[in-house]
C-alpha cells in the first residue's frame, strides 16, 4: 500500500474538466501508473499515541503557569505579592497571604481548586509518560 501526498493529488486532479468520483478514480490510476506522486510515511499508532501524550502534558502544564500567574497578578491589585516560592510553597505563600485580606478568600479559592486539580492531572500524565518510557527501554534490551 503507498499513501499519496493529497495536495499534491488535488492539484493534479483539479486540472481535469468533468469532475466525477469515476474520473477522480481514474485519474489517480492514471498517475500512479505513470508514477506521479509524492509518497508520504505514515505515523504508527504507537508513535501518534506517544505525541498526544506529550502534546495533552503541555497543554496541562501550560495551564498550570497560567492559573499560578493569575493568582500572582489578582493579588498583586491589592498590593500582596507571591514572591520566589517552589511549587510546593505556592498554595501555603498565598493562604498566608490571604490571612491580611479574608474577603479575597471568595475568588481565590476556587482557582487554588483549579491550580490543585491541574497539577493533580499533570503528575497523572507525567506518569503515564514514565510508565511509557519504561515499558519502551523494556522493549529495546
């Protein structure tokens, strides 16, 4: 089986006059007969599973930064600043901070709920990435 360049398909085929599934049919014939086209490589399964796991993990990650600059800037406004805090610090840095202003506390709190769950999800993927990569250096001995 060769999988075919479909741009490259498309524009040969949008010269021809008639168009029908038939003549479409005909004219791809036509071209791999006579050999022109571009053949591509197709992903595995495996290898497109392995990039959505990567691509899902930083989207996640992303988003993590996100809500924690958010935090940052909201705080801010009310002259409360975060500072240099490890990851683990963050949630304790901004509760001791809210200590000064209770009423703050209301929009707060749910996006420590997000920031929670986010990274809840990220140490899931960051998991499933490590099993991944131990079940492939398995794989190659």
């Amino acid at each position: 089986m060769i999988c075919v360049e479909t741009r490259h398909m498309k524009a040969a085929l949008s010269a021809q006059i008639n168009k029908t599934d038939r003549n479409d049919a005909r004219g791809i014939a036509q071209m791999m007969r006579v050999g022109l086209y571009k053949p591509v490589h197709v992903k595995t399964v495996g290898s497109q599973e392995i990039r959505m796991l990567l691509t899902a993990r930083k989207f996640v990650q992303t988003k993590i930064l996100d809500v924690e600059n958010n935090l940052r800037g909201l705080l801010r406004n009310f002259g409360l600043k975060v500072g240099a805090v490890t990851k683990l610090q963050f949630e304790r840095r901004i509760i001791e901070l809210l200590k000064q202003s209770p009423h703050l506390r209301l929009v707060i709190d749910p996006l420590l709920k997000v920031r929670h769950v986010l990274r809840e999800q990220f140490r899931h993927l960051q998991r499933a990435m490590e099993r991944l990569a131990e079940s492939d250096d398995t794989a190659s001995c």
